[in-house]
C-alpha cells in the first residue's frame, strides 16, 4: 500500500494521521499556516499556489495585464478611429 510523505516534514504520512489540501499531503501537526505557523484544520484553511494559509495570511491575487496575449497584442495595435465631428486641432 502506497502513503504518501508529509509536504512539510517529508516523512510518511499515513491516512488516519493525515490531511490532504492543496494537492499536497500533511500530518495533522504539520498542517500550519504558512505565514504565522498556527495550527489549521481542514475547515480553516485556505490554499494558495500549493501551500496552506489561514483566512488572515492568505496572500491576495493581484490583477496583471499579460502583454504578450494574442488578443491584446490586435488591441494595441489596431487601426485607430478618429472622432466624427471633431476637425484639426488649432
């Protein structure tokens, strides 16, 4: 039967001592919250990039623009409209 190690200790982690969240495997003593190392359980905890952290730490997404997308690259470098009505300016 295979077990799985712990992702923060690396030792075994058998089932009945485990818990399993962010796709990673951690003994119950182990399952502590990446920014301030307090104990979590699995209805505290929240996941972020494959390490676990409570409601307070989690790290928040910021919104970044990918310049290299396909479709903002047409946007940028579309054709663009002059305004109707407006002529030259003085």
């Amino acid at each position: 039967m295979p077990t799985n190690k712990c992702y923060v200790c690396g030792k075994t982690a058998y089932p009945l001592e485990s818990y399993s969240a962010a796709d990673n495997t951690f003994h119950k003593l182990c399952f502590r919250c990446k920014g301030c190392n307090v104990t979590l359980n699995v209805g505290s905890f929240k996941a972020f990039e494959g390490s676990v952290y409570c409601s307070k730490c989690v790290p928040k997404p910021s919104a970044t623009q990918v310049a290299d997308d396909f479709k903002v690259k047409n946007a940028l470098n579309a054709p663009k409209r002059k305004a109707e009505g407006l002529g030259a300016v003085q």
